[in-house]
C-alpha cells in the first residue's frame, strides 16, 4: 500500500486510482492534501500509514 504525506501539514493519506497518469518528477507525485488544500509534489511512502 502506498501513500503520501504532506510537507505543509503533515498529514499521511492514501490515493488509489489514476496515480500513474499524474505528473511526477523523481519518486514523487503532484497531489493535493486533503487536509489543507496544498497542491504541491509529495513524497509516495510505502507501507502502512
């Protein structure tokens, strides 16, 4: 299972879908918070949150 984290709040969430037609750049992935609305590239971690 994979998800991310925010670097403006912190927040671990999961996406599941198109992942794989969003920009990315070096292991990270364009995605928006959740939580606080920050739409930057974000870290995609491994595992459980």
């Amino acid at each position: 299972m994979t998800h991310y984290e925010c670097p403006k709040c912190g927040t671990h969430f999961d996406k599941n879908g198109w992942d794989l037609l969003k920009p990315h750049f070096f292991g990270k992935r364009e995605e928006k918070c959740p939580n606080c609305g920050q739409s930057t590239f974000m870290i995609r971690h491994i595992g459980k949150i």
